[in-house]
C-alpha cells in the first residue's frame, strides 16, 4: 500500500490508499471477509488477478499494536485494509449504437467489522470523481444484492434470463441448421482465447446477424478487455467447480469456420430413477440464427443429462424464441447490469437513439452537482447525437437513477414514468423520448464482473 489521500468523507480513523500487486494479499484476505467462499487465500493468491491495479483503491485503518515493543517510545501503528474497490477498464463499452469509455465498479468489499459507517459511500464518491477525471461518462456494475445501489444513483438498466430446459426439449426449426457441425472439447485459454474472444465482440455487435454497417448492437455486451481479466476468465480452478467436472467448450461451425460457442460444465448424480446430469453453461454465443439453432440441438441432448440451466442470457435470446414449450424451461428474470451516468451531456451524446428525438430534461443528481439541471439531447433516429445544457423549459424530469435505468435501451421511459419516476411537463413528448431512448436488442452483459 502506498501514498495515502485523505478526504473529508471518510470517518474519522480511516484513510484512503492506493493498492497495488503486492497487496494481492490483503485484497484477497479482505475480499474473503466481504464474501464468504469455500477457497483458502493461499490458493485464490495462486490465481490470475483480474484487476487494474492503477485503479484499485483502499480504505486503511490504523491500528496501534499494543502486543508489540515500543519504538522510540511510542507503540508501532498497524494499518489494516477494510475496504476496497476497483474498477475495470472498459474502453469500448457497448451503449445503443456506439461503443464509448465505461468504468466497470468491481471488488466492492468492506470487512464486516467496519460496516455501516459509510465506507461504501465514501469509496463511491472517489469513484465517481476518478470517472470524471478520466472522462468516463459511464459507471457499470454487478450488485452483489439489488437493494445497494439506486441510493447511489445506479438504475437497474438490464436484466438476464435464467431457465433450466429440460433434456431434450423440442426447438423450432431453423433453415440452414443442419449444415452446422458442433465440436466438443476441453477448455483453455491458450486453445480457445481467440476464438471467443473474437466471437464475443462480433456477436455483440452484430447481435440480429445483420452484417457489416449495421448500428443496432447489444448494449452492456462488455468484453475482457484487459489481459488480467481475460486470463481470469479463462481460469478454472477447481474450488469454484461446486462438484462439476473441468471447463468445456462446445464449438459451432460451418464449412469449417466457427459460427459460435458454448462454455459449461456437467455433473452427474446417479439417482433411483437413473442417470440425473444437469448441464451448466456460460456463455452461449452465435453469429447468426441456423449456428444458434446447431447449439442449442447440442447442449439440450447431451448423454446422461436431464436438464440444460444456462446462467445468464440476453432476455431476448434465440432460445426464448426456439423453445417450442417456452414454460417448460421455467423462466425467471434477473437483474444483470446497473447504469449510473456519471457525466450527463457526454454520455447523452455516446449513445444513439432508434427514433428522432429533440427533448429537454430535467436530471436531479445528489450526488453530482454538475449533473445537476436541464439538458437538451437532440439527434436523427439511428445517428449520431448532440447534448448541451439549456435554459429551455423541460419536457421530462428525472432522477439519474432513471437515466441510468434508461441508458442502455432496455428500460422505457413510459414504464418509469408509469412507476412514478419520471414526470412529463409537455404532453406527447414522454412517448417521443420513449421511443427514441429504447432499443431494439435486450442490453446484457454475458458475464459477471
Ligand atoms: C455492501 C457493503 C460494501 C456496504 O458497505 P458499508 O460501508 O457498510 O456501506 P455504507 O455504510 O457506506 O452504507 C451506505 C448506505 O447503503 C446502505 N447499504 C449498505 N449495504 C447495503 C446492503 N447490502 N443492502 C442494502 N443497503 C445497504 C446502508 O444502509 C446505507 O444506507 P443509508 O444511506 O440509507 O443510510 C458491505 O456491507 C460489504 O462489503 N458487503 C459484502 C460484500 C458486497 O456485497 N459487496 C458489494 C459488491 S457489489
């Protein structure tokens, strides 16, 4: 831990501290405390970090240690780490129609002796200004539980499908899906790291397979951008196993050129009534309909399963539309991505919008005064877009929570405003801006970060 910087909003007693390799320790000490979980330090600190280190912060208490000799007199002073967040880097974030600079909050962690004296609140308040800094317009995140966040001015801007499709369901038909073969291996980095890599970001942006040129992308479809979180992503200890079997892949080709791939993992338990295997995937990724179709035939027939429980896909996802029975697989939504908009005009102007819009509204932002007011957003459907600040009367007035809610598409306008988030002044022009803020893809991100 090195050079300290204090600021006023952290309790007396703590202090704020740069973090770097050398702490990997600590941090992991810290993050086992914040998050309970079956895997000793001294194997986690064997695995690839996946954090920045130049944007991993602490808080540190100083602790004098009475036990000790003391040193000219006075007892030496201890400092212990109590929290912490990161973030990640994320330099091509997808938002509707573009891709711009997001800092992905990560790591948040406070050891459950220090809790509730607004470590948190303090650690937020940095990060939001580090994003200013840096000229990200945008914060994303994971919340460990749903409730955290909205105070902060995070909305809830997407959501994943979680199912569990029984073995053997029956899919629709796709014309083409039988020209694809699918291959099914052991999983690593160093055999399969570019090719999902590659699939992932082409699939992201081309998410309806519509070729190069194409605008409508998926907003939230992040990808490991970083080395460390690629190779983190790649690593399959086996603490995090939970009794399944090593990393497979299943890979998806035509004419010898992958088209998509499936991440999982089996287990088997050997039951009276037989052979009971549950597939669990990850990721599941196709470039186009037929490839999607080839996949989905594959994890749905694997010997010995009776069930396919992917973790976490786009609510709008082929599959939604392939099962013949969707109530079998047993649906359930879940929150995946929250939003906070960190600098308004310019994450207004990242972003492009399905509909022609020219609309004024008004932001209320506790916690980010130069949030604070009324801003116009104007831009053509599916062009690029300009935001400033106005003196003009506004149409719509709004929390950044609900910008935020709103930001990648996937939340309207109308149903915040619906929920009594978002108050119109002028008549027509919540439904304009409606149209215009949604998008035609589902935002997700495929993966927890
Ligand atoms: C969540 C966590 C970081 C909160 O840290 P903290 O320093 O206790 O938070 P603060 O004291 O700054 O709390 C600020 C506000 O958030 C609320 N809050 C904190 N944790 C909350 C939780 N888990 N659920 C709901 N509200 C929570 C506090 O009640 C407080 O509310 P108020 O402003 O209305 O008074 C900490 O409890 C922790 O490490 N939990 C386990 C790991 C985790 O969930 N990390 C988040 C990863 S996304």
């Amino acid at each position: 831990m090195s050079h300290d910087r204090t600021t006023a909003t952290l309790p007396r007693g703590y202090a704020f501290t740069d973090l770097g390799p050398d702490d990997l320790r600590d941090v992991l000490e810290l993050d086992t405390w914040a998050f309970p979980m079956p895997a000793d330090v001294d194997d986690l600190v064997e695995l690839p970090s996946p954090l920045t280190w130049s944007r991993t912060g602490g808080v540190v208490r100083e602790v004098t240690d009475e036990s000790a000799e003391p040193l000219d007199g006075a007892l030496p002073v201890r400092r212990e780490l109590v929290g912490m967040h990161a973030s990640y880097p994320f330099a091509r974030f997808p938002v509707p129609g573009a891709t711009t600079p997001v800092a992905g909050l990560t790591w948040v962690g406070v050891h459950p002796a220090h809790r509730r004296r607004r470590l948190l609140s303090a650690m937020i308040d940095r990060h939001l200004a580090d994003c200013r800094e840096r000229g990200e317009a945008v914060s994303a995140l994971f919340a460990a539980e749903a409730g955290i966040y909205g105070r902060f001015g995070y909305g809830h801007a997407a959501d994943d499908l979680r199912v569990t499709v029984p073995r053997g369901a029956a899919l629709r038909d796709v014309p083409g899906a039988e020209r694809h073969t699918v291959r099914v291996e052991r999983a690593s980095r160093e055999r399969h790291g570019d090719l999902v890599a590659a699939l992932h970001e082409r699939a992201g942006a081309d998410p309806t397979g519509r070729g190069p040129g194409t605008v409508v992308n998926r907003p939230g479809w992040a990808t490991r951008e970083t080395d460390a979180l690629d190779a983190s992503f790649w690593a399959d200890a086996p603490a995090f196993r939970k009794g399944r079997e090593a990393l497979r892949i299943a890979i998806v080709e035509l004419d010898g050129e992958p088209r998509g791939y499936a991440r999982f993992r089996r287990s088997l338990a050997w039951e009276t009534q037989g052979p009971r295997g549950t597939v669990s995937t990850g990721e599941v990724v196709a470039l186009d309909p037929a490839a999607a179709r080839a996949l989905w035939g594959v994890l749905t027939d694997l010997d010995l399963s009776h069930e396919v429980t992917p973790f976490m896909i786009p609510a709008d996802d082929a599959l939604t539309h392939l099962l013949v029975d969707p109530r079998s697989a047993s649906p359930r939504l879940a929150d995946n991505l929250w939003v906070r908009v960190v600098d308004v005009p310019a994450a207004l102007a990242a972003r492009r919008y399905a509909a022609d819009v020219d609309v004024v509204l008004h932001v209320h932002d506790a916690r980010v005064p130069a949030n604070e007011g009324r801003w116009r957003v104007r831009a053509a459907a599916f062009g690029e877009a300009w935001a400033g600040r106005t003196d003009d009367p506004a149409d719509l007035t709004l929390d950044v929570r609900e910008l935020g809610a709103a930001y990648l598409g996937g939340v309207t306008l109308a149903s915040l405003a619906a929920a009594g988030f978002v108050a119109e002044h002028a008549p027509g022009t919540l439904a304009a801006a409606s149209a215009a803020f949604a998008w035609p893809v589902a935002p997700v991100c495929s993966w927890v970060f």
